[in-house]
C-alpha cells in the first residue's frame, strides 16, 4: 500500500495602508500543542474535518519574524514558541533541513519516499521589505521572496494559485479568492509540503468489504472496511487505556511518516475524548506502546475541510494582528500591515494504496500460528481522531477527525 501524504500550504495575506518527543526538533513540541489548541477549537463541530498545525506553525513563525511588540507577543503565545526569536527560525530551517536529509536516505534504501517542502514570499513590486525578514525567511524557510503585481488581483490570484497547485500535486486549488486580494494586498507567505511513502506492510485489497460503520447520528452506514492482521514481527504498535485504543501504523523506513488512529472505546464516546485528549496525555500514550498481533479493521475514506482560521486563531489570543493597529515593521516599511485573511483547506484519502493528503492554509499478516489470547481487536467502525506524524522528528504533519466516512465535507 502507498502513503501519499501530504501538500500542504500555508498562507498569510498581508494589507497594506499603501515515539517519544524527538531529538533535535525543538519546534515540534509546540507545533503539536498548536495541533491540539487548534483541534479544540473545532472539536465542536459534528463533520469530519482534516488540517495541517504543521502548515499553520510554518506561517505563524514566519510571520512572526516581521511582528514587533504585543503583535508579536500574541503570535508567539498563541504559536506556543517558547525559544527566542532568532533561535525560533533557525530551528525551523534546521528542521526543514534534517528532514530533507532524512527523505535522501531513505529515499536511497527504500526508492520509495519522497518530501517537498517548499516555502516562498510573494511581495509587492513596489513595496521595499526590511533585508532581515527577507533573509530570515530565504535562509530558513528556503522561501525566495517572488515579486507580484497585486494591483493586477486575478493575474496575481491565478499565479500564486497555480504555484500551490504545483505544490500540493494538484490537490489544493483555488486557496485565493477573487474577494482576498486587492490593490492594498502587500505580501502573501506560502509553504507546502508533500509527501509520499509506502506502507510497512500493505492492506489486501481482496479483504476489504461492506462493513457497518456508526456515525454520530446512530444511523449505521455501510462503507468498504479495509482488514488486515497484524503481527507481532510488524512495525506497528497499539496502546490502549479506559477511554481509547491507540494504533500507529508505520511506512517504510524507520525514520518516516506514521498513521495513527485514536479509536473511543465507546460507539459514541468521541465528544468525551476530545475533551480529555491533550498533547502530553497523547505523548503518554506514545510512550506505552506494544506489538501484540492485532485484527485490524479501518475504513476507506476522504475527508476535506475549508476552515476559516481568523476566529480561530483570534479564540487562541490572536487579535492584533488582524486588525490596523498591528506592528509588522519588520516586514516592511510599507505601513499599516496587518493580516486581512486567514484560510486553510486540506484533504485526506485513506485506501488500500495507502493515504494521500494536502492542505492549504491561508492567512489570506496471515492467522497461522497466531495465539487468539494475545489478539487484540481494533475495529475502526465508529468516529476517531487521526494524525500523520514524522516518526523521527515527532512533528504532526495532520490531525483531524473521521465521523462520518459517507461524507466527504
């Protein structure tokens, strides 16, 4: 089975007036908080929905480096960056670099993984921006700024649009709207990611069959339920506790991407576990995984969001830089700046050939010899959460929640 995972893309439209917590990624930790804060803001909801914190963290940070005072304050609290500014960016480059090392390695042992992340700076033709934004987001986010004529929307529109499509393997289209981009647009921020990799061990696509699954509604749905047993030579590894099971199931390499479902125990004990789910409590969980042989049973199922993320991040303490009174002096001496949209839209695809994913945000075995007292039954059919993580960095690539695979949102 083949993973493809994830595009994703983060962007910020600018107005003008005129296993365990990884070594050496100090920026995961707080991506991965952002992760939960995020998802408990949109926990409320009943829908399915999917986003990248990865993608969001990449775009705060970088805006980050052109805030001053409170503006940047807000966004470093609600970011949860705990470093120092300059040790904040160069983590960020450090991390993006370290993973591009780890896709040549793998890609070198296995040939079957690839990651492309890549980050740029779209600037007004007119506008001069301050030389250490411009550096720090050249030399740590591999972000070349890119000039745009935004005076000219629908042309500017339609070549940034393209250039997340290119990025996202044509999964994420039409991120900007004709409504989000004007003549007072000065700067958008842009990164993406994509990624694809191959399973430890593949799901047969001859066992997967129509099986119940129970959405919120109570109402059970029929839906091709992938199976598969799993070994205790496999790589994937299950924890449980009173309220959840807990299951990562690796791709190929050791330092790749992982899925993880965190399944209630109860049919409808989701809205329960997302209030008691926190960062920490999940990295317990991580930490207490075992390889016992376990019937598997996941569903095959897409899910896809569009979020408007100003209310949210405005809910996590964002608030001055979505209004004129924002410091971005650091940005540019093109002034007022502030932040005059904030969107995101993502998409998974989990099959029998593995998972494929993007986002786009914007600111703008067989059963032989198996002993059945060991077994373990993990059976998807009822709403989860689920994440695509760097099983090397620790970093949450995506998060969202499955509760309704008829639905694709």
């Amino acid at each position: 089975m083949k993973i493809v995972a994830p595009a994703l893309v983060g962007l910020i439209v600018v107005t003008a007036g005129c296993n365990s917590p990884p070594r050496g990624s100090p920026v995961a930790p707080g991506s991965n908080e952002l992760a939960f804060d995020i998802y408990g803001k949109l926990r409320d909801r009943e829908a399915n929905f999917v986003f990248s914190p990865y993608s969001i963290s990449t775009g705060l940070a970088m805006l980050y480096a052109g805030a001053r005072g409170r503006t940047a304050d807000e966004i470093a609290q609600a970011g949860r960056f705990t470093l120092s500014a300059r040790r904040l960016h160069s983590a960020f480059g450090d991390s993006l670099r370290d993973l591009q090392a780890d896709v040549r390695a793998v890609r070198a042992s296995h040939g079957t993984y690839d990651m492309l992340v890549a980050n740029a700076l779209w600037l007004k033709k007119d506008c001069l921006f301050e030389s250490d934004f411009k550096a720090a987001v050249s030399e740590q986010y591999q972000g070349a700024p890119k000039s745009v004529d935004f005076a000219k929307a629908d042309q500017a529109r339609q070549q940034i649009n393209g250039w997340v499509e290119e990025h996202t393997e044509h999964k994420i289209a039409d991120l900007v709207t004709a409504s989000q981009l004007d003549s007072l647009t000065c700067m958008l921020l842009t990164n993406a990611i994509y990624m694809r990799a191959t399973w430890g061990v593949n799901f047969d696509e001859k066992e997967t069959r129509p099986q119940d699954f129970w959405p919120p509604s109570g109402q059970a749905v029929t839906v091709p339920m992938m199976h598969r047993m799993v070994s205790e030579g496999d790589l994937a590894r299950y924890a449980d506790s009173d309220d959840c099971q807990v299951l990562l199931l690796p791709c190929i390499g050791r330092s790749g991407l992982v899925f993880v479902v965190i399944l209630p125990k109860k049919r409808d004990g989701l809205a329960d576990l997302e209030r008691s789910l926190t960062y920490s409590r999940v990295e317990k969980l991580l930490s207490e995984f075992r390889n016992p042989e376990i019937d598997l049973s996941l569903p095959r199922f897409k899910v896809q969001s569009q979020l408007d993320l100003k209310p949210v991040l405005t809910a996590l303490g964002i608030e001055l830089a979505f209004k004129k009174t924002a410091d971005f002096s650091g940005i540019s001496d093109c002034q007022p700046l502030w932040v005059s949209a904030a969107s995101h839209k993502a998409f998974l695809d989990v099959n029998e050939r593995g998972i494929e994913a993007a986002a786009a945000s914007g600111f703008e075995g067989t059963n032989d010899g198996i002993d059945e007292s060991k077994r373990v039954t993990f059976k998807a059919d009822h709403p989860f959460m689920f994440l695509i993580r760097h099983r090397k960095s620790g970093q949450i690539f995506f998060m969202g929640r499955l509760a309704d695979p008829k639905s694709s949102n």
